[in-house]
C-alpha cells in the first residue's frame, strides 16, 4: 500500500458524517440528493458510506442542500487533534495538518503568504472547526525565503493540496522538522561553492534519512540606506553605522558574524529578512544583513556578500507523501523556475535538483 493509500485510508475512517440521517429526514433517495446538489449518485453513495472524501465545494454544497453546518454534517474522529505548540492568546485562530499520523493544530502567525484562511478557532477551551480545508491535503512548511508565495500560488493553482508556511530561521525550521512538526523545512547556510555544508548542518538536527530540493541559489549581503554613499563591505564597518542584527541559527545571522570578524554583536535583532530591510527603512538601523530581492523591493542599496543555495529538507518519511511529491513537481515545474528566475538575486539554474 502506497503512502498516500495509507494517509487517506486513516483520514477516510476518521471523517464520519451524517448525510444518510439528514437525507432520509427529507424522504430523498440518493438519486434525488444527487439531482440537487450536481455530484453524481455514486458519488454520494460513496460519501455517504466514508469511502470518499468530499471536497470542500462538495461538502458545503451539502450542507446548503440540507440547510445545516459544515459541521453538523461531518465529524473527524478516530483522531485526537493535538497543539503543534500551545496558543498564548484565547480566542485563538488556528490551521489545521495531518504530518504522519497526527492532526496537528497550529495557532495562525502572520506568514509570508499574507492573510490566510484559519481552519477553526479556540475559544473558552472549545476547539470550533469550520473545515475550511482537509487536514490531509495541507503541507506545512518552515521557511524564511521571502518569495515562498510564489511557490504556494502555483503549488494551489496546480495541485489538489495547499501549503502553509510557518516562518522560521534556518536552524528554527529544521528543528520543527525534527519534531515532527512540518512536513518540509528550508535551510540556507551554505555558500553556492560549497553546497554540501546544508547537508552536514540539517544531520545535527535531522537523525533520520533526509534529501535536499534545491531551490534556488540567491544573493545575500548587506542592506543599506538610499543614498548612504557606502559602497563596499569595508566601507560600512568604517562608517560605524547602527546595525540590525539577526537571531542564532539563521543564514543571515551566519553571514553578519562573518562580515563583523569579532565585533560585538548588534543588541537588536529581526526576526527575517524583511525585518532587517525595515528596521533599515525606518531609521532604526543604517545596515544588515538581508537578501537582495527584499533590499530592492525596500528601495535600499545593496551590497553583495556572497551567494547562497537555498534547499528544502524532506525526510524519507515523507518521500512518498502525495503532498511533498507534488511539492517536489512543482519546484521542478518550467512555470516556478520561470517565475522565481525573475526575481532580483535568485539564480535557478540548479533549481529541483535533489540530494
């Protein structure tokens, strides 16, 4: 049985619904429930016997037919929905995602995907899920790559699947996938030259078989203010200009020791690239480091440091998932690649790659 057999045949046996109650109340066959909702008889045979499950038009279209909620037609059972971590404010919106065998909940962050439908929200102890979308047709991801909702719009224009992206640093998302806690994790703490180094890092905190996807080579350096006149590296450490540091464990921070050589570390700290480039924006900070797509986007000068590759680390548990062999098609896709090649500093000729 195939990863994908196994994943929807639990998700199958755990989404228990009413629609055979609610239709013979009505005094309608299943011929006539077909009639009104516009899904064929054999496929509400099969939803309604939990041989199938019903996509998110099928099953609000079957709760409008029967004049009752999403969720007092279905019910996901069989399975304890637990908190990925716990939320720190009541009401709290959260998603929801199948990673293995456990429905995980998790409090909605704002991500670089903007706005993002919630699946449900806790409130006074009572988790209310409004079964915005299946569980088991959402790829978490951690990531800090800027240009993730790029990859996110095609992945939702040509699969069946969505992503959600937690934001985190490079060292911050490999640990959730440690845990157990993503299904993929984005990493850049290697120079293009030598790539293996992503690797050697995601093994102190990976202990299980894992690939790389590469997905792109990009520029990072230093972010600066319009019109500072600084030009290279050695001219802003000169300069003594206020810098916006960057925390442990992630690429740009790796890259700031660097660029410092022993000097104290900056007392403030973004927590991503676009933090860095606004705190600069603003007048916080007269430089840090960031990537050269969101300085330009900030309309900030930049200067180059080096270029570094960007993977995503999947385990093997995961190699077979429907979700991350789609993930997978869709970074090797000629419409991503011709996408993510225009973007400022964002080199894909190794893009897909797999090692």
């Amino acid at each position: 049985m195939s990863y994908k057999d196994i994943i929807m045949s639990k998700i199958e046996a755990a989404l228990h619904n009413q629609i055979k109650r609610f239709r013979e109340e009505r005094g309608w066959s299943q011929q006539e429930l077909s009639e009104r909702t516009g899904l064929s008889r054999t496929g509400v045979s099969a939803i309604e016997m939990g041989k199938l499950v019903p996509s998110t038009v099928a099953a609000l279209t079957l709760a409008k037919i029967f004049g009752c909620s999403v969720d007092e037609l279905f019910q996901l059972g069989g399975y304890e929905a637990i908190w990925a971590w716990p939320p720190t404010i009541d009401p709290c919106r959260y998603w929801r995602a199948m990673v293995r065998d456990k429905l995980l909940l998790y409090p909605v962050e704002t991500s670089p995907l903007g706005m993002t439908q919630h699946d449900g929200v806790y409130r006074n102890g009572q988790l209310i899920d409004n079964h915005f979308f299946d569980p088991a047709r959402t790829l978490m991801m951690a990531s800090c790559d800027p240009a993730v909702g790029l990859l996110a719009t095609e992945y939702a224009r040509s699969t069946s699947f969505r992503i959600l992206v937690i934001p985190r640093s490079s060292h911050q998302s490999l640990q959730l996938l440690g845990n157990g806690l993503v299904h993929v994790a984005g990493m850049h703490l290697a120079k293009s030259n030598s790539p293996e180094i992503n690797a050697k890092r995601a093994r102190e905190v990976i202990t299980t078989p894992f690939q790389l996807l590469r997905v792109a080579h990009w520029q990072e350096g230093l972010a600066v203010s319009a019109g500072s006149g600084l030009e290279t590296v050695g001219q802003v450490l000169k300069a003594k200009v206020r810098w916006i540091g960057r925390e442990p464990g992630s690429g740009a921070r790796q890259v700031l020791d660097e660029v410092l050589q022993g000097a104290p570390t900056p007392s403030l700290a973004a927590k991503d690239h676009r933090g860095v480039v606004e705190a600069i924006r603003s007048g916080w900070a007269g430089a840090g480091v960031s990537l050269r797509l969101v300085s330009e986007e900030a309309g900030l000068d930049f200067i180059g440091v080096c270029e570094e590759a960007y993977d995503l680390c999947i385990p093997a548990q995961h190699a077979d998932d429907p979700r991350v062999r789609a993930l997978i098609e869709v970074v090797r896709s000629p419409a991503f690649r011709n996408l993510l090649g225009e973007l400022p500093g964002y080199d894909v000729s190794a893009t897909g790659e797999l090692g």
